[in-house]
C-alpha cells in the first residue's frame, strides 16, 4: 500500500476496518470460507494489524515519497483524482 501512495495512519485505519469485518460479519456469513472461523482474539488482531505495518515500512524502495504519516489517500486527493476530467491521463 506504500507503493500505491497509502500513508501509515490510513493503512492502520483500513486495517482495523477489515479486522473488525472480517471478525464480526465475514467470519459469521461465511464461515465455510474460513479453515478457522471462530473470532481472532485482540491480542492476533494486534499481532495482524503490526504485521501490516512492518511490511509496510519494509517497503523502502516504493515508500510513499510526500507525508508518510497521511500519505498521498487524502479525501481532496482522492476526489480530485475521481472526478477529475483530464483525459490525457
């Protein structure tokens, strides 16, 4: 997600998002999906969220180059690049 631009703080924010899915809906929908289906505990959903995190700063050639702390997923970027009619992009 570093390649792409991700900043740590919405890394760890979507990280969390996908716990919380894949623990509380995902896991209770579709348990067959799962070779574990029962709930993660806290400490494992910690353990994933610094294993995502370690992976990301191992990520030093493709680094996200502006503010690695937000990175470049910002709302206005985000939207401006959505909406935006350049088409020689």
């Amino acid at each position: 997600m570093g390649s792409m631009g991700m900043g740590v703080v919405p890394l760890v924010a979507y990280h969390t998002v996908w716990e919380i899915v894949e623990n509380y809906y995902l896991k209770k929908k579709f348990s067959n999906l799962f070779p574990d289906s029962s709930t993660d505990t806290v400490v494992n959903m910690l353990g994933d969220t610094l294993a995502v995190v370690a992976g990301w700063s191992l990520n030093l050639k493709d680094r996200v180059k502006d503010d690695p702390i937000v990175g470049n997923w910002t709302l206005p970027m985000l939207w401006d690049g959505w909406s935006s009619t350049d088409s020689s992009a």
